[in-house]
C-alpha cells in the first residue's frame, strides 16, 4: 500500500541555518503531497502542499517541490527561526480521501 | 466556531471501561475523519464521514471501535472495554469536501490504566 518516510528527529539547528527535512512517498497513483506542522500545544495545520509532478509548494519560507521521478518531497527553508521550532510531517493523499502519514520529525532550533 | 474543537482534551480511562470523545466540525464541512496518532508515529485513519453517512471505516481496529454522526455534524468516537493498547491521540478533521483541505482539532489524548 502508500506509504511515507521521512527522516527521523529530533534535528536540532541554530537560527538562521538551512533546513532540509526528506520525505519519500511509495504510491500506486498520482498522489497530492503535503507538509503539516504541529506547534507545541496545538493542533496540525497545513503548512503547503503540492498537487501534481514539478509543483513547489511554498508557505512562511519553507518550500517543497514534487518530484515524481525520485518520488520526494523533501522540506526546506533558507534561515530558520526558533519559532519553527514543531513536528512536521509529511503526508500524501491518493486517489481517495485518505491521508497517509510519515513518522513525523521534530524540529528544534537553539537561539 | 472558529475551527474544529474536540472534547475533552484529556481522559484517562481505567482497563475495561466506556469512554466517548466528541468532535465539533467547523460549520458547513461535508467531511469528517477520524486519525489515531500513537506516540512518537503519524496519524492513522479510522473513519471517514460525508454529512451523516459513514462512507468508510476500514481503519476502526477493532469492532469495540464506534464512530457517529447523526445530523452530519458533531461526531462521537465511542471505545468500549479500553485496552491499554487503545492509549492515543485520537484527532477529528473536518473540510468543505473529501478533497479539499482538512481542519484539524487540538485532539484527544486517551491514556488507559
């Protein structure tokens, strides 16, 4: 079946540096790819998403690209602020409703 | 309201005991879902609702699983005879259809004893 993987956590940075988190998706179709972000305390919220092949996402600096042929959709974000600090995770929807998630990684930026 | 509330926040149930978490939509979402999200994992899907119909339960684990929706609104996950196994985050989403954005709740953390 779909699944996802993303690196594991915790990634710890200091502020401003450059954020790469990896996410490979396996899919039988042309699935919808998306970044949730889980602040502490609260709840997912959709940081970006990707739609079809070559698409960038983008959202409050980060960015994402769909590319189908290494089937990744890995995270980005040019100077990072210690109020990035949250689980992200990375997730697809395929021909149905569903969402199938990776594990989640947890970001922790050191001022 | 303004986004999707779940109740309570917390509960934490002895082995063997009923528990019901309630879920209110954002107002006018078609679409609802139910996730179990373990510690340190990614959410897993439950159920699947569209107004008050259960479209898809095929992530319920077990038949002590029961999700609601009567009007096609509020929804209740309702655990009979906790299990341990059964301690989680549930969540609740909802959007204005199956393929549009999912709002999501801050979510329940049931911890069974």
């Amino acid at each position: 079946g779909d699944s996802v993987t993303q690196m594991e956590g915790p990634v710890t940075l200091s502020e401003e540096a450059f954020l790469t988190i990896n996410c490979t998706y396996t899919a039988t179709g042309y699935p919808s790819l998306f970044w949730y972000v889980q602040y502490p305390g609260e709840g997912l919220q959709l940081l970006l998403k990707a739609t079809k092949a070559d698409d960038k996402g983008s959202n409050k600096g980060f960015e994402a690209t769909y590319r189908k042929e290494t089937t990744s959709f890995h995270l980005e974000k040019g100077s990072v602020q210690v109020s990035d600090s949250a689980v992200y995770f990375c997730a697809l929807r395929d021909s149905n409703y569903q969402l199938i998630w990776g594990a989640g990684t947890k970001l922790i930026i050191k001022p | 309201g303004a986004g999707v509330s779940q109740s309570p926040r917390y509960k934490v149930a002895k082995r063997g005991q009923d528990v019901a978490l309630r879920c209110d939509p954002i107002s006018g979402h078609v679409s609802l879902f139910w996730y179990q999200q373990a510690l340190g994992q990614g959410p897993e899907f439950l159920t699947y609702f569209q107004n008050e119909a259960q479209l898809d339960k095929s992530g319920l684990p077990s038949d002590r699983f029961f999700a609601e929706r009567p009007e096609g609104s509020v929804s209740t996950l309702k655990i009979q005879r906790t299990q341990q196994e059964d301690s989680a985050v549930y969540l609740c989403a909802s959007s204005l259809d199956g393929n549009t954005e999912a709002f999501f709740g801050q979510g329940t953390r049931l911890t069974v004893v």
